[in-house]
C-alpha cells in the first residue's frame, strides 16, 4: 500500500504522534504493530502504530499530528 492509499484509508481518523510511557509494553501488545509514520514536516519515521483508542500508556501532552501511516507487514 502506498502513502496515497494509506491516507485515504486513514482519512476518517485523526492520527496522532504521543509519547509513550512504558515503550516496552507496547512490544507484546495486540493492538500494537510496527509502522512508518509520515509527520506533518514530510520526515517519515519508524514508530508503533497502536489500533487501540483508549490506551493508558500514552503522554498526550506533547501530541502531534501525523500525515499518514503505513502499517509494516508481519515478519517484513
């Protein structure tokens, strides 16, 4: 999937850049899957992309707003 496609599938939904608090958790979470991130400045970046709305392991107070995502394929 390109950028242009990944927009448009993301195009009803505000993405966000947070920090998070504990990195580590994330790791085995299943709403948690590693992507690329295109930021407002055009920079991708390598992040995780989490599917879950409400997560407590997030710090919202410094949030950005983000482009696009692309999701990386499992064992990519």
């Amino acid at each position: 999937m390109d950028w242009a496609e990944g927009s448009k599938r993301m195009a009803r939904r505000q993405l966000k850049v947070v920090k998070l608090l504990e990195p580590d958790l994330c790791i085995e979470c299943r709403f948690a899957q590693m992507a690329s991130v295109e930021l407002q400045d055009g920079t991708v970046q390598r992040m995780v992309h989490c599917r879950r709305l409400d997560c407590d392991n997030w710090d919202t107070t410094t949030a950005e707003t983000a482009k696009g995502v692309r999701a990386e394929e499992e064992g990519a």
